[in-house]
C-alpha cells in the first residue's frame, strides 16, 4: 500500500470511467494539451492499493507527452468486482489488463507496482501484442518467502473471510501502529486509507492477499514473451527483497535501477525521478543510470 501526500489532483489529472469487454474500471487519467499523445501508459496498483498510488507521476508522465492512465483493478476501491473467489485469479485480473490495453488503443507501456507487477506480468504472458512495454516497479518474481511475512498476509485472508472489513482494518491499523517506523498520516489521509481499505470488495482483497502467499515464478516466461522488460524499485524498498530482485533482472536479461531517496512507493516519494527512469526507458535512451 502506497500512503499519498496529498488528496488534491494535479490540474490535468481527472477521473474517468474506462469501459473495456471485461467490464468498467474506475481511473485517473491526463491527457496532454498540447499536440498528439504519444502513446499511453498504463498503470496497475498493488495490494491494498488503488490508483490513487499513482497520481503525481500521472500529472509527470503526462507532462512528458503520454496519455497516463491509472487503474483500480477488479474489486479495488472504486471498481465494482463480484464476491467470487475464481474471479480473482491472476489469469482473470491479467486478462482485465489485456483488456484496458485493447481498449486504449493497443501498445500500452505497462507499470506494475509491487502485487500489480505480478498482475501486469500475468497480462504480458496473456497476450503480449497489445504491450510496448512493462515495468516491474517494487515487484518480485513470485509470492513472498519469509515466514513473518506469510503468517501475517494469513492471518488476514482468515480475517477477510470471517469479519467485516471494517473491522479488519481496525485491526490491520493496531497492529502497524505498534512498528517503531509507523508515521501517523494527516486527519484527511487517514480517512482516506480507511475508505479505501473499506471499499475493496472483501473476496477480492482476502484472494488478492492469497496470491501474495502463492504466486509462482514465471520470470523465465515473461523473459521469453518479446516484450522489453525493466525492473525499478526505490532504493530502500523494503517489500521484496531487493537482492530477489535484482536476481529476476539478472534472468530477465536487463540491468535493474534504483529510484534515489525512494521506498516502496516510489510514485510517491519521487514522481520526477521515477517518471524521468520510466521515459527513457520507454524511449530506449542509452544513458539511463544503472544500479
């Protein structure tokens, strides 16, 4: 989950409904003013995320000349999803992505953050010819290792399924309280996190954290896909291991990068160095610093 700074949107950056034959998806998005977009960029959230994750690099990127589109996957938040289990499968929310691209237009240059890189992964191996490229931005080559880690994402699937939601959170919210980092955000930003929190339908939260715990490793796949690949993370990541993943750039064939002064949500911490990374990947440029 990515904390935002602010509730405000960027002029430019509006909300919109993306109509696709796998449904609506609720969006942010920007569109340059001036001249022809030169392509789209798609932008898939992670867990307990939202698009909201995403919206100061939206206003960057847009400034650079893409069409910038941030999404609520099936379930999230402001997108509606059904209380069945099967419909969160990363094939089904993979396929959603394939979808949104065809409906942009095709060609989409993809960004997955942490849980959202192993949907956008998922979209990639589902049918590549409607991607430029992805971006593995906080992501890892499969579920979680780490016993901690398991035993937490757990114990909340358990509480998804037999709890309200709401008290789920209240609880979720005690338990972060209590890590000596924990940062109490401002009035509005809580409220926000809260409704946000509350608003995911239950199944698709508690199945989305299940992959979390089960996902495989199918790096070696997406390697093979044609699809130009980059691995991005904030310098501090503290979600996969940043040694995991620079192991899945090294078998994916492409140098991993690091955003300076960044954490887990580098779309947040640093907008313009993770869109300026982002550009010139996307335009292939030679002269992209490397870790």
């Amino acid at each position: 989950m990515s904390t935002p700074r602010t509730l405000t949107l960027p002029d430019g950056v509006h909300p919109a409904t993306l109509e696709t034959d796998r449904g609506s998806f609720a969006t942010l998005m920007a569109v340059p003013q001036i001249g022809t977009p030169l392509g789209t960029v798609l932008l898939v959230p992670g867990w307990t995320g939202s698009k909201e994750d995403f919206t100061p690099l939206v206003d960057h990127l847009c400034r650079y000349g893409w069409r910038t589109v941030a999404v609520d996957l099936r379930g999230q938040y402001e997108t509606a999803g059904p209380a069945d289990p099967s419909a969160y499968t990363l094939a089904e929310l993979g396929a959603d992505v394939v979808a949104m691209s065809k409906a942009l237009g095709g060609y989409s240059q993809l960004v997955g953050h942490s849980f959202g890189g192993l949907v956008t992964r998922e979209a990639v191996l589902t049918d590549p010819s409607v991607f430029s490229t992805i971006t593995l931005l906080c992501s890892g080559p499969a579920a979680f290792t780490d016993e901690e880690t398991l035993q937490g994402l757990q114990m909340l699937a358990f509480g998804l399924d037999n709890l309200p939601i709401e008290q789920v959170y209240d609880l979720k919210l005690q338990h972060d309280v209590k890590n000596p980092g924990y940062v109490a955000p401002p009035e509005d930003i809580a409220a926000f996190l809260r409704k946000r929190f509350t608003s995911n339908v239950p199944v698709s939260l508690a199945e989305i954290t299940r992959r979390l715990t089960d996902a495989e490793d199918k790096t070696d796949r997406l390697a093979k896909a044609g699809v130009r690949t980059q691995v991005l993370y904030g310098a501090s990541d503290d979600g996969w291991p940043i040694t995991t993943q620079r192991a899945m750039a090294e078998a994916l064939g492409v140098e991993p990068q690091s955003v300076p002064d960044a954490g887990h949500s580098p779309a947040i911490d640093q907008p313009a160095a993770t869109a300026r990374l982002l550009v010139d990947f996307i335009h292939d440029r030679d002269n992209v610093p490397t870790v």
